[in-house]
C-alpha cells in the first residue's frame, strides 16, 4: 500500500511568461510549448468570434 493518494487532484501546468526555464526537463518544455500553442488557438478562437459578433452588431446598425 502506497502513502501516495492517486485519487488525488494533479497539479495543473502552468507556464508564467518570462519564468525561469533553467531548470525544467526537455519532456517538461515540450509540455509548456504544446499549452502555449493550445492557448494561443484559444485565445484566437474567441478572437473571431468577437470579430464575428462585432460584424454582425456594426451590419445591422447599418442597415
């Protein structure tokens, strides 16, 4: 038996931007680029979709 609860929440990764970088593992960067890359899709996800809400609000006051 393991003193180690596994139904234990695990702590989420978070990458603060300009943190020191020294002492992660290359698996362990690799992990901060694939969250940074699915950020930034999200980020231009809802980029668009204000863009597109905007468009849709400035036509019809056009009209």
């Amino acid at each position: 038996m393991s003193f180690i609860d596994d139904d234990r929440p695990q702590k989420k990764v978070a990458h603060e931007i300009g943190c020191d970088l020294s002492t992660l593992s290359v698996d362990e960067l690799r992990a901060r680029v694939e969250l940074l890359k699915a950020e930034i899709v999200r980020i231009e996800a809802e980029a668009a979709s204000k863009t597109s809400t905007r468009s849709a609000a400035e036509s019809l006051f056009r009209s």
